[in-house]
C-alpha cells in the first residue's frame, strides 16, 4: 500500500471514487493472460487524457513502469499495430506496451484490426525483423498518454469501444 499512489490514482480520476475503482480494475488486466478472461471483462487500451502537461499521465506511467520491471514494458506507438518497425512479436511478449504521446491521430483498417486482435488476446499473425510469420498470443495492457484523442478508419464503433478514457482536466 503506498498513499501517494492511491493520491495519484485519484488525481488522475478526478476524485470520483467509481472511476477510481474502474481504473484499478481495467489496470490490473494485464495480469490476465487469457483470451476468455479479457473477451470477458472487457478489456481496453486504456488512455490517460489530459489537454495540458503537467497533469500525472508520465508520472503514473513512470511508477507503473518501475512496478513490473522495464524489460517488462514495451515503449511503441499505436502506429505500431501495421508491424512496419516489426515490433508486434515484440509487444504481443511484454506486460505492458506503452505509448507515451499518441501522435498518430488516426488508424488505418489494417492496424485497427490488429489492435482489436491484440486487445483480446487472441492470436495475431505477423513476423519479426529476422524471422518468417508467426502467430503470437499478445498478453500485453496497453497503456497512452494522450493530448489530442486517437481515431481510427473504422467507423463502425467498433474501435473506439475498447478504450477506457481516463481524463485529467487539472494539473498536479
């Protein structure tokens, strides 16, 4: 138990105990390396929003970061869902895949689907740098911090369904 990270928590959900509770809950779903149990709870990504810095996104990431270890965390962007840096096989085996400033205002179908693929932890199909294709059992959370909010070509709901939004209108 550490009060200054339950202070955090509550900063980053605005000081409503009922975010707080689902924050905890959707944090915690990385821990659930199971297809049936993420299609079940309804896993997300899960975004930290803040239109300013200075608002405990990086901090929070930082602290979570030392929790579970750094070669436990992958830092990637959402763009990395079209495997164009081959760094799929390499997010689908960490805990934790961060990005830390979503630039990429919009996803294109083809990273859409691998992000809805990766978010349930079912198999995804793609091939690293030096090997052939693989299929890979992604057990990673995914965690950005965001200024501006992500969209996707997909229009249909679909995408924007599995996101938890966590915003911080105040700063620290």
């Amino acid at each position: 138990y550490c009060s200054e990270m339950d202070d955090l928590i509550s900063h980053l959900c605005c000081y409503d105990e009922a975010t707080v509770e689902a924050f905890k809950s959707r944090f915690s779903t990385f821990l659930m390396n199971d297809s049936g149990l993420k299609s079940g709870y309804e896993v997300t990504a899960n975004i930290l929003f803040g239109a300013s810095g200075g608002n405990g996104k990086s901090l929070f990431i930082e602290c979570l970061q030392r929790a579970v270890g750094l070669n436990n965390v992958k830092i990637s962007t959402f763009s990395g869902f079209d495997n164009s840096n081959y760094e799929l096989p390499d997010m689908c085996n960490s805990l934790i895949v961060v990005d830390g400033d979503i630039k990429d205002a919009q996803l294109s179908g083809d990273m859409s689907g691998s992000f809805k693929l990766f978010i349930h932890g079912q198999d995804l199909q793609t091939r690293d740098i030096f090997h052939s294709s693989g299929t890979f059992k992604p057990c990673a959370m995914l965690i950005g911090c965001t200024n501006h909010m992500i969209s996707a070509a997909d229009k249909s709901g679909g995408f924007a369904r599995r996101f938890s939004i966590f915003g911080q209108p105040q700063s620290c």
